[in-house]
C-alpha cells in the first residue's frame, strides 16, 4: 500500500523528489509499470519498485554506469532488483526499450551528485525522452519532473522543458508547475503532468 504520511517539503533543502514520489505514487499499485527516466542515486527507482512488486516492471535508464552500480546495490538491499530493469541507455532511447504502455514516471535532472558532473541531463534529450513518456503514458497516468535551475545549463534546460510542458493540449494532459515561491530563483522546481482518463 502506497504509504499516504505526509511529505516534509519544508526547509532550504525542502524536499522536491519527496514531493514528486507522492504525485506518481497516488497512481500506482502492484502490477504497474514505471519509469525512473533518471536513476542516479537509485532512490526513485527502489520507491517505484517497492509500490509495483514482483507483478510490476520498472524500467530505470541511466547513461552512467556508476549510477547503474549504485542503484542496483540499492535495490538488492531490499531484495527488490527482479522486477526492476536498468538500461545503460539515454532516456531519450527510451522507445527502443519499452513497448508497453506506462503507469509512471519520473525524471530528476541535473547531475548525479558525486558523479560525473559532465554526464548532465540536456535540454534536447530530455524533452526527446519527456515526448516519448507521454506517448507511452497510459490514461490515468503521471509524469513527475524535478527540475533544477542554478548549475550550468540548467537555465537552458528548465526553459526547454517548461515551454514543451506549457504547450501540451489540456484536452488531453493536466500539467502543473510547482515552485517554492519563498526560496531564492535557483532552487528547484516541479513539473507535474497527468493524461486525462478516457472518457467511459
Ligand atoms: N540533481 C539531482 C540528481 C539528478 S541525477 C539531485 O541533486 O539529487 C541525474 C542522473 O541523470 C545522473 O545520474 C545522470 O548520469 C543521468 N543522466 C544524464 N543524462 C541522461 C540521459 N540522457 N539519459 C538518462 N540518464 C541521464
């Protein structure tokens, strides 16, 4: 069961990737499929693989292979790498590795903190992966995106996706952007998108 305590978003550290676990969570269940467009840390994906279970699929990309490393310990820590696949590929491939129709998914750009300060998510592949996510997103289903806005680049990237995400149809995706409208202009902030349900 999706476990509904309240999200601590509070803080100079307030906490984004909390926040956007929550939004994609409420939708999904055991059996789901899910994305984790960036792995990195291995945090959104061992949450996405707690949720789905052993009948669920996750998909988790990464163009590191340290983050790889790194989420895959992770998720054997808490006997959850079964039903969990990692790709050593750029989300922008993600066509070529997902055939089925999608649950949720989350992206957190940027760097990998620790890493490879060049292995940074870009504005084209990004919004190329962000396009394929939403076409492979089922009725019903979410799409979380944390944004970050003060390293280099980011400026370039933020924009980028914001201008695709503010031109979807509403007929046919909600979308919403979340800001910590209290911090200074460099902190992060939310993209949060759903494709309406079929109409019965
Ligand atoms: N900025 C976040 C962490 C982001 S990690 C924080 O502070 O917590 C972002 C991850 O995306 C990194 O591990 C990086 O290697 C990965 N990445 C960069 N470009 C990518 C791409 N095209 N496809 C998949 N992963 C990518």
């Amino acid at each position: 069961m999706y476990n509904k305590r309240p999200v601590n978003f509070a803080g100079v550290r307030g906490n984004a990737v909390l926040l956007a676990q929550q939004f994609v969570g409420e939708v999904l269940h055991k059996g789901c499929v899910a994305v984790d467009a960036t792995a990195g840390n291995g945090y959104d994906t061992l949450f996405l693989a707690n949720i789905v279970g052993e009948s669920g699929r996750v998909y988790a990309f990464d163009i590191q292979q340290a983050a790889l490393d790194i989420t895959a310990r992770r998720l054997k820590q808490f006997g959850l790498e079964n039903n969990v696949k990692l790709i050593h590929d750029g989300h922008e491939n993600m066509n070529l590795h997902i055939d089925s129709p999608v649950d949720a998914c989350t992206f957190n750009l940027g760097y990998l903190p620790g890493g490879d300060h060049n292995s940074i998510t870009g504005p084209s592949t990004t919004v190329k992966a962000l396009q394929i996510a939403l076409d492979l997103l089922k009725p019903g289903g979410r799409i979380s995106l944390v944004v970050y806005t003060g390293h280099p680049g980011a400026g370039e990237e933020s924009r980028a996706v914001e201008e695709m995400a503010a031109q979807l149809n509403p007929s046919l995706f909600g979308v919403l952007k979340v800001t910590f409208i209290n911090r200074s202009l460099s902190a992060p902030f939310l993209i949060f998108i759903e494709r309406v349900k079929k109409e019965k």
